[in-house]
C-alpha cells in the first residue's frame, strides 16, 4: 500500500512539473547570447513571467531581466492576437526580443542596440 501511495505522489509531481515546465530559447546576434525563458504554464497564450539572460559577446557581462510576451490585439481589443516577441525593462530601458529574431534596446526615444540574430 506504501509504494501505490508513493507511486501517486510521484505521479502527480510529475504532471505539476510537466504543466509547470520552462520553455527555454536562444537568440544568437552579432554582439550578444540572449536566453528567454518562460516559466508559465503550457497552454497560456499570454505569460507574464519570462526570464531573460542576456550575455554580452565583446565583455562576457550579462544582464537578468523579468518581463512578459508581447502579442498584438484581436478585432475586440481585448484579446491576444498572434505573437510578436517579448518585452523587458530596466529602469529606463527597454529590451524588446521579437519573434523574428530582432534584438532591439532603447533607452526613451535613444536605439541603444538594433540586432537582427537567429533563434537557436
């Protein structure tokens, strides 16, 4: 009786972490490494929580950043359309990955970096 309570137990912290899981991608540009992550569950059209890593190729400094998808909006306004990347913040900068492997960082009205890189 043990172990089928055992197998059970196993069983379902195996199917909370499958619903849990990470998707993990890599954009390669010219100057830099950025790894995305998403830590919703699978099946979300829209996730707010996604991580972003990214290293730089000339120094090897690396940033942290918490940010969300981005996706355009339906006819209603209200719902998410089709994907069109992630967005990240820090401070007064934003890092904007986009689904077509564009890496792009401005700070207010100033292109800090503009990449076009491929996802890996």
């Amino acid at each position: 009786m043990k172990s089928s309570i055992h197998l059970a137990a196993l069983a379902a912290f195996t199917f909370a972490a499958s619903a849990h899981a990470a998707t993990q991608q890599t954009l390669e540009t010219p100057g830099f490494t950025v790894k995305i992550v998403q830590q919703c569950e699978e099946g979300n059209v829209t996730c707010d929580d996604v991580r972003y890593t990214g290293t730089s190729k000339k120094t090897g400094k690396a940033i942290k950043l918490r940010g969300k998808t981005m996706h355009s909006m339906a006819a209603d306004g209200v719902t998410p359309g089709a994907f069109q990347g992630y967005v990240f913040r820090s401070g007064h900068v934003n890092y904007t990955v986009y689904a077509d492997g564009r890496l792009v960082v401005t700070e207010g009205k100033k292109t800090l970096v503009n990449q076009r890189g491929e996802w890996k």
